[in-house]
C-alpha cells in the first residue's frame, strides 16, 4: 500500500485545490432588471457599450446617433447589460441545468435613406466587445473571420432590414443566428403585418424555456393589448451547446451605405435560477468523500474482488423501473455489447432525439438497441420515461420494449428489429436517402392502414389503458414499419403518464415536442394534453396522404406555408385532393383521400375543445362515423379557447373513460 499513497496524496492535494479554486470565484447568478423607459446618460452606467452606442432621447441608440459621429454610414455597435448572467452549469446531480429567460423590448428603426439598413439583434454572448468590421452585412455579430466559427459564442436572434445575401429571405424577417450570421431559421415578418424599418415601435417578447426559443413580435400599443400569442419563430435550441455559462445579453446593430437609426426604448430581462453547488459546505462534504472514494476505488483495484468496482448500477433508476407492474428485462452490457459489435457504426440504424440506435443479434433474434447518449442533460428522465410507459403497455400498434441495461454509465433500451424502419424514410417526397431514383414509396391502401395503426395505438395510450399516457412527440419518424408494414408507435422518451385517468393534462412547465407537429395553444398552455396529441396525429395524417414534410421546421418556413395552412387553403377553395401525393401506386380512391384528409384537418382544428377523439377518429376511419363538420374557412387561433357549447355526452363518455 505504501507505493500507491504518494500518487493518492497528490490527486487528493490537487482536487482540494482546484476546488477551493473554484469557490474563490463570485459565480453570476441569475439576472432581473426592467427599463420602463431610459434616462439619457443617467442609465448609461448600467450597461457596456462599444465606443459610439449611447442613450440619447430615451432610448439605447445601438448604432450611433446622428448627434456623435461625423457619419452614420457603415458603423457598428454593440450595447449590453454590465453583468452577465448564468446560462447553464452542472447541479446537484452532475447533470447540466440550463437557465429559462424571457426578455420583452421595444424597438425602434428609423430609416435614415431609402431603404435603409441593415439591421438590429438580441445577442446572447461570452465577449461584450465588437468585433472589427462588424459593420454592414454582419450586424455587429460576427466579422469576416469568425462568422460559422465555433469560437464566436454568440448566438442571435436578427430583426433584419435588408436581404443582403441571397439565402434571405427579404429585407424585414426575423432570423435565429448561431456563431453565424446565416440564420438557421427565418421568418419573413410580412405577413404579419410588420415593417420593422418603418419608424414603428414594435414590442418584441423572447422566451427561453430552456430546450425551445420563441420569438413574438407585435406593434406596439399603448395599453401594451394585442400581444400576439402566436410565436413568429419557435426553435429547438441548446444554448448551453454554444454559448460559456455565463453570457451578456444585450443588442448589436449596424448600418452599411443604407442608414437608420437602432433604437431600443424600453427593456426587461428575467433568466432563471440554477441550483449549483458552489458552496464551501459542499466542497468540505465532498472532498472527503472523493478522497474515501479514491482510496476504496485503489483498495478495491488492487486487492478487491473487482466486482465491486464494477457494480455502478443507479439505485434510482433501479427502483423506478422496477416498480413500474411489468417491468421487462434488465439486460447486461456486455450481452448488448456482444450483440451489436461493440456499437459498430456499421450497424448504426438512425439517429433520435436522445440517441442512437443500433441494430443488433442476440442469439438468432433480431433486435434493435437505443443507446441513450450521455451528453444529453435529459438522459436518464428520457430513459425512465420510455422504460416504464412503453415497458407497461401492450399492443400490436405499439413497438415492443424487450429490455433494457444501466451499466458503466450506458443507458440501453432494447426493442424488437422493425425491417422497414421508420414512415418518414417513405413518405416524404423531398428528401433523398441515398438516391431518389428508386425511392421507395407507399400505396394508398398501406398509408391507409398506416393511419389506421397509428389511431389505434393513440386510442389505446389514451383511453384504452389502465393509466393514460400522452406520447407528445408525435411525427413520421417516430412511426416504425414492421416486416408487413404494420405501424407501430415509438419513441416514448418524451411520454407522460397520467396517474389518474379522468384527467386529460399532464401539468409541466416545459414545452415538448417537435415543431410543426405541435398544436397552437402549446406556447400559450405549457403543457400536452390528449388535444395536443390529436393535433399532432392530424399532422402526421395530412403529410402521409400529400408526402410532405409539416413545414415550419428548420428552415425558412413559419406557420403560413405550414402543411395545415396549405390544406385549409385548398380545403376552402374545394381543391383538396390537389394536395395528395401523385406518387402513390395501385388503387386510388378519392372519395376517401377527401374523407381523411378533412378527418386529418378537424384534428388540426386551431381550437382544441373542437378536435375530434381518439375513439372518433377511429370511428371516421372505418366508416362508423361521418368526419366531424369543418367550416368553410380556416377559423382564427383565438385564446383562451371557447368550449363548445354543447358537447355529444356518449363522445365525453368515451374520453373520459
Ligand atoms: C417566462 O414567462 C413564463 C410565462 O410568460 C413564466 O411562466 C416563466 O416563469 C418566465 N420565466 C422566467 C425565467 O422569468
Ligand atoms: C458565414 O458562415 C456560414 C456558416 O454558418 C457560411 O455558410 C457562410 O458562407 C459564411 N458567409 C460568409 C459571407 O462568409
Ligand atoms: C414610440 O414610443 C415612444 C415612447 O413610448 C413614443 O414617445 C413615440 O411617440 C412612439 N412612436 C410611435 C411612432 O408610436
Ligand atoms: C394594437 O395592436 C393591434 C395589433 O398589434 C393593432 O391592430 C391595433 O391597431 C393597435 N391599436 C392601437 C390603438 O394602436
Ligand atoms: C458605399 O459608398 C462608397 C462611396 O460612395 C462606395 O465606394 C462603396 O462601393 C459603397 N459600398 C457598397 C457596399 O455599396
């Protein structure tokens, strides 16, 4: 033992230290402020600010003002609070929290040539300095240099007045900016009713609930009404990916040859405290505790049974799947190992939300292995989830849970192999995998039958079970295909179970889900209920039949071009079998692509007390029933939803029981 205490004596010496280190730190917190309005000069202490920004006639003048600089041509700026806040760290459980924030403002962009330019951001950012030549094209975000760049730490949200490259869309759009000034999504602000540089004060409200970015945009009024309650963009984003643990938020600006003014005239922010461990009662509980680990971690190397060393199965994770009734098995890491090829890349079969999924042989059978990946923060809730929802229930519609493993920090889940992969490799008509020649397609009566499983499976997660699950992450590739084409619902990681069954809600404050396939009212409630899955079903209903993706995903897209839109608009104009996809082979019956396709519109129905059931579409679907009546036109998102004002009591019945 005398050999081994040197190096232990050391490690232990160097761990104390650097955490004592780490204390002597004043970590940011988080952040709180609120300007109503700002005091020329008097509020300036506040904040950092590059060279020319100021605030003059009440407001944060981002680029300079006509007042202070001989031009305001091609100039820059960039204007922050003083302190940063904490935007992420590690809790009590070493997983990453990551910080909420919301953060309204007012803006202002006076033109000052016609057009002017070029355009004005919110900034989430390591450095308050502005980048040289940041002006023009660049927004005071990046330069030349660090635009797509990693090192820039910077991530914005654009209110853009020119299109200076040809991937914008046009000249007045919000874009999401990650270390770039490309945008990973924008929206064109013109079908709101918004010119940002007009001399209009609009109000511009940002929430962050940690996992999803909105975006609201509205003119503003006096008495502060007709906040939109619609998002004009909606983004799945991880900030903590991007961006240090703790940032400044504040605002770049720039102008080019086209000028304007970059005004900012009131502002609050409010981010979320995250519970860390940076107390010296933590550091003098732990250390001692990492140095009797080390020593026992030697000891049990050196002359232990190496057993125990390996013995690291999480106690919760344990007992929470174990308590679940039909717990399935509790598999080994080496056997799951073995059947995959050490997770050979080879026999990668795709990529979820919260890992990968490999294909693997135990024994003769064929199977399919989730490995849940470890930097996801959400890891081990995911698993839990998706062990004891799908582990409990049983249905042909429903993709079989066999197993699972919690070994050496790998969280396995174990189902059995479904040959044709998922719907959305099938359905989707503008992406290729591998070459678009021989893409494999869909006949009507298998996308029939599709849908058919897929309401089955919903009908049985909602009604048909001992305690209603809601799935909230309804889309095409989370369907799988079976050797028959079978549909088989999958990917419970985001699943709820609702103990008791009369209710219809789950209650959380974090909003899940995909964008496109999630309902209106999501933002405004926070939470899934039975409706917001129907809504999602009816998405996924509609893109089956017309072999198009839901729209408003990545890309430059919002809810205008949506698919829902899309079919109103035909729907309307009584042109609703333009939209089906021309793809399909073999037997084609109209009459019924009509009946599903408004089946698939009522389930959309901006007004969620209005969407059909679970157990009425799958009475639509074998013709027991009609398709609920749709109005001529799109009706308008209005909230709070009215309730009808009489409701079917056998329908109420069903869903409630
Ligand atoms: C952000 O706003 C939402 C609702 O508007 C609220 O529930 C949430 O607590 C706010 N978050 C912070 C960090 O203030
Ligand atoms: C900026 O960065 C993006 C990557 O985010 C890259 O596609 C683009 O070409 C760059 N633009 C310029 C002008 O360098
Ligand atoms: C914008 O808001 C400011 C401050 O409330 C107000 O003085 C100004 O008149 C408004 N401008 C317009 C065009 O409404
Ligand atoms: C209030 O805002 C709404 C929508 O943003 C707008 O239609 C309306 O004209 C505004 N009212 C006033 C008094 O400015
Ligand atoms: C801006 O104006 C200057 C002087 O008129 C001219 O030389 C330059 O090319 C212009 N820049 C752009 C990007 O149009």
């Amino acid at each position: 033992m005398s050999r081994m205490e040197i190096p232990l004596l050391q490690t232990s010496a160097v761990l104390l230290l650097a955490l004592l280190h780490l204390c002597a730190f004043t970590p940011a917190g988080s952040l709180s402020f609120s300007y109503p309005t700002f005091q020329d000069s008097v509020d300036e202490k506040d904040f950092v600010r590059s060279e020319y920004s100021r605030i003059y006639l009440k407001a944060i003048q981002v680029t300079p003002d006509v007042s202070n600089v001989g031009s305001i041509k091609n100039q820059a700026g960039r204007f922050l609070y003083k302190k940063p806040f904490k935007l992420w760290g590690k809790g009590k459980d070493g997983d990453r929290r990551v910080a909420s924030f919301n953060s309204t403002f007012v803006l202002n962009i006076t033109p000052k040539t016609n057009p002017g330019g070029e355009g004005l951001a919110f900034i989430l950012t390591e450095s308050p300095t502005l980048p040289d030549n940041s002006e023009g094209e660049w927004l005071g975000i990046v330069n030349a240099k660090s635009n797509g760049s990693a090192e820039a730490k910077i991530v914005a949200v654009e209110f853009d007045t020119r299109k200076s490259y040809s991937e914008d869309v046009d000249d007045n759009h919000v874009g999401l900016d990650v270390n770039s000034v490309y945008s990973i999504q924008q929206v064109s602000l013109l079908g709101y009713g918004v010119h940002l540089s007009s001399e209009t004060n609009y109000t511009v409200r940002i929430e962050y609930d940690s996992q999803n970015i909105a975006v609201f945009v509205s003119q503003t009024n006096k008495t502060r009404e007709g906040m939109k309650n619609t998002p004009v963009l909606v983004h799945t984003l991880d900030l903590s990916a991007y961006l240090s643990r703790e940032v400044y938020v504040g605002f770049s600006a720039s102008t080019s040859n086209n000028t304007q003014l970059n005004c900012i005239l009131s502002w609050d922010f409010h981010s979320s405290h995250i519970d860390e461990n940076s107390n010296l009662l933590w550091v003098w509980i732990t250390v001692p505790v990492v140095v009797l680990l080390l020593v026992t971690g030697v000891y049990c190397y050196f002359f232990g049974t190496r057993q125990g060393a390996k013995q690291e199965v999480h106690p919760r994770i344990e007992d929470e799947i174990k308590t679940t009734s039909m717990a399935p098995t509790k598999f080994k890491l080496k056997e799951l190992q073995r059947a995959t090829g050490r997770f050979n890349p080879k026999n990668k079969l795709g990529k979820g939300g919260f890992g990968t999924v490999y294909k693997g042989l135990l024994g003769d059978k064929e199977i399919a292995v989730k490995r849940v990946s470890k930097d996801s923060h959400q890891g081990k809730q995911e698993f839990i989830a998706e062990v004891t929802t799908i582990g409990s229930l049983r249905h042909k519609n429903l993709v079989k849970l066999i197993g699972w493993c919690y070994e050496s920090h790998e969280l396995l889940i174990v189902y059995e192999f479904m040959p044709n992969g998922s719907l959305d490799r099938f359905v989707f008509r503008d992406e290729s995998f591998g070459t678009e020649i021989g893409k494999p397609t869909l006949s009507w009566e298998r996308r029939r039958s599709i849908i058919f499983g897929v309401a089955h499976a919903l009908d049985y997660i909602h009604n048909g079970c001992e305690k209603r699950v809601l799935h909230r992450d309804i889309k095409a590739s989370n369907i799988m295909l079976d050797s028959d084409f079978n549909a088989r619902l999958g990917d419970f990681g985001l699943a709820r179970t609702i103990q008791h069954s009369n209710l219809t809600h789950h209650s959380t404050n974090e909003i899940a889900g995909t964008p496109g396939y999630m309902a209106p009212e999501t933002f405004l409630i926070g939470r899934a209920t039975v409706e917001t899955d129907v809504y999602a079903f009816g998405v996924l209903m509609l893109e089956v039949v017309c072999g198009r993706r839901p729209g408003n995903q990545n890309k430059q897209n919002n809810y205008n071009n949506s698919i829902v839109y899309c079919l109103w608009d035909l729907y309307s104009r009584g042109r609703i079998l333009d939209a089906v996809d021309s793809r399909m082979d073999g037997d084609i019956d109209e009459a019924d692509m009509a009946c599903v396709l408004m089946l698939g519109l009522s389930c959309c129905h901006p007004n969620p007390h209005e969407r059909p059931s679970m157990r009425t579409v799958l009475m639509v679907l074998t013709r027991e029933a009609d398709p609920p009546a749709l109005p001529q036109e799109r009706p308008a998102f209005v909230w709070p939803a009215m309730p009808p004002s009489f409701k079917d009591d056998t329908e109420s019945d069903v869903a409630g029981g």
